[in-house]
C-alpha cells in the first residue's frame, strides 16, 4: 500500500514535470488539430507511477478514455482482497 509521504512525492515529480513543459511552447508546436496526449511514467523502490493528460475537440474521446480508465480500476479492486 502506498504511503500519504509517498503518494505527496509521486504528485510532487508530476506536477515539477507538467509545469516544465508548459512553459516550453516548442513542446506544442507540432501538436494535431484536433487532439493531443501526453504521458509520462517514472518510478521509485516500491512500485511505479504514470500520468495521461489528454485534449480532444471530441468530448467523447476523453468520456472514452475515462471510461476504460474506471474500468480497469474495478477490475483491480475487485480482485484485491480487503480482509484485515
């Protein structure tokens, strides 16, 4: 299980990440029309971590996203046991 510390710092290298590349407009320059992504994944001694950040004109394609996304996690919780 993951640590409130350890969850602060997993957040913490995201958001020092994310806000370096917005503040560089050549990491834009060649983005689609319509849609783009980004992600990025690191880790640490425990476990790993990712961020998906997307924008499409298409709102369906981001609920589409999202919607996988909740999907996946069920599936996860569901086969984690809670017992304690």
């Amino acid at each position: 299980m993951i640590e409130i510390v350890d969850a602060v710092k997993v957040v913490e290298v995201i958001s020092k990440n994310l806000d370096g590349i917005s503040k560089n407009t050549s990491n834009f320059r060649k983005l689609p029309d319509t849609f783009w992504g980004y992600f990025a994944k690191g880790h640490d001694q425990k476990g790993k971590f990712a961020v998906i950040l997307t924008y499409s004109e298409q709102g369906s394609d981001v609920d589409e996203l999202l919607k996988m996304y909740e999907e996946w996690v069920t599936k996860i919780l569901n086969s984690i046991n809670f017992s304690y």
